[in-house]
C-alpha cells in the first residue's frame, strides 16, 4: 500500500576530484539524517567533481560500485540514491545514478541519456561526450508504493524523457547545474516538468566552484510541488533540506485539471505532419 508521505533528504554537496575526501562527505551526511527518513539523495558528480580526466580515473566497475555504495547504506538503513558516479562498463564511463534500499541492495540503475554541451567548440566549452558514453533507458523505481523517476541534470531540458515514464509520483533530478545556466533556467524548468506531469520534482544541485576546471555550480537543491510551487529551497552552500512529500498534492492537481488523463496518443500528431 502506498504511504501518504513521503519524507526525503536532499545532499547538496560541493564535491571535489577526491573521491576519498567525496566518499567521507557522503559518510558524515548519511550519519546526520534523522529517523523516518524514507529516502536520501545526492546530486551529480558526488564521487568526483573535476576536469574530465579526473572523473573518468574516479570510475569503478559496476560490481564494485554496488558493494562499496551498497554497505554505506546499510550501515546507516536509510534508503539513498546516489545521483550520478562514473561507472566503468565494457571500456565506457557512464554517468550513472544509482538507487538503494534500506538494506544496500541496488534498486535501479538509470545511465544519463542526454550529454551536456555549452559552447562546446570553444576552448572553454563543456561536452561530456568527451567524458560518457550515453545511456539509452528510462528508468523509474518503486519505494514504500511511491513511483520515482530517474533523470540527471541536463535531462532535465528533455520533457519526452519525463513524459515517457509518466505517471510517476515523483522525479528526482540530480545535478551539477552550472551557475551560468542556473541563474536563468533551474527553476523555470524543473516548475515546468512539475506542473506538466503533476507530480513532485526533487531536484538536488551541487553548489561551490569546481576545483579543476573553475566552474561555479547553481546550489539552490530545490522540491517543487504538483501544482508547481517551490515548497523547499537551498541557497549556495553545502547543506542537507527534509522536506515531507504529500500524495493528496498529486490527487488534487491531477483531480482539479486532468492534464495527465487527457493527454492525445502521439501517433494522432504525426499522423497529421505533412
């Protein structure tokens, strides 16, 4: 039976290339979330946070990642999604966010479909084809009868790839959103796949100034509401947001415009393209 609430921790970090000093930041954070907590997550990039090189010296293979993440959680019982580690696979890194239960076991695996580029013939441009290769799969994962749906940071441009996993009670986006980017478009996107797919967005940023390659990430971690409200709301440090989710807010937007029930069959638009 699903649970009416649903009580999340939001992790915003200011990682580093260190996956060693990484991996302490994610121990003492799992260790300060309190009791009731149904699940905990942390943004992008939370193993390793550098220039290109770095992050794919940081990967592991997939095994390996599952053990090692999965008896952090267990040692805390705290359900936790991990929103995007290098993850070493058939000689490609992908961006991986992955997703436990309370007793470590890996409850879903969903690989970023969408590579970030920002002016990337420039010399200081960002293309993470250069770091990934690119998932192929939407993927969503069922906890205490709660639906969420997976997507990492620049997904976050895509509605299809939302749309394709509705309905859901839930999204998480986890990210490293640039500053430059975030000031203009964070907010306004993650309000706009609430408000379209009427269910809560949880989105968790990284915050601070990369420390290889000197870009300065958004922060601001943030919940937005079915209706498309910002209920809670990070500034730029690091910090940790609990916030309780309320299933009668999905019933309510969906029961009030049933946006969701009325959607058209895709197959009628293209039908009609000339």
């Amino acid at each position: 039976m699903a649970e009416e609430y649903f009580r999340v921790a939001l992790v915003q970090t200011e990682s580093c290339p260190d996956r060693t000093e990484n991996l302490a930041g994610i121990r003492d954070a799992l260790g300060r979330i309190g009791r009731g907590t149904d699940l905990v997550v942390f943004p992008e990039n939370v193993l390793c946070l550098g220039n290109g090189a770095s992050v794919r010296a940081a990967a592991s293979e997939h095994n390996a990642l599952r053990e090692e993440l999965g008896a952090l959680v267990e040692a805390v019982g705290t359900p936790t999604v991990f929103g995007g580690v290098p993850l070493l696979e058939g000689g490609e890194v992908y961006n991986s966010s992955l997703a436990f239960d309370s007793e470590g076991v890996l409850l879903a695996r969903y690989d970023k479909i969408h590579l970030f580029q920002l002016n990337p013939d420039s010399p200081d441009g960002i293309d993470e084809s250069r770091i990934y290769a690119a998932g192929f799969h939407p993927v969503a994962f069922e906890l205490r009868g709660w639906r969420i749906g997976l997507s990492i940071c620049y997904d976050l441009r895509f509605p299809e790839l939302y749309r394709a996993l509705a309905p859901v009670d839930a999204f998480l986006c986890t990210a490293a959103f640039t500053a430059a980017t975030g000031e203009a478009h964070w907010m306004p996107l993650l309000r706009a796949r609430a408000i379209e797919n009427q269910c809560h967005v949880i989105a968790v940023n990284q915050c601070g100034t990369n420390r290889e390659t000197d870009i300065v990430n958004h922060g601001h971690s943030l919940v937005v509401d079915p209706w498309g409200k910002v209920t809670s709301e990070a500034e730029r440090t690091p910090c940790i947001l609990d916030v309780c989710l309320c299933r009668a807010d999905i019933e309510k937007a969906r029961g009030t415009i049933p946006a969701l029930a009325n959607r058209c069959d895709e197959g009628r638009f293209l039908d009609r393209v000339p």
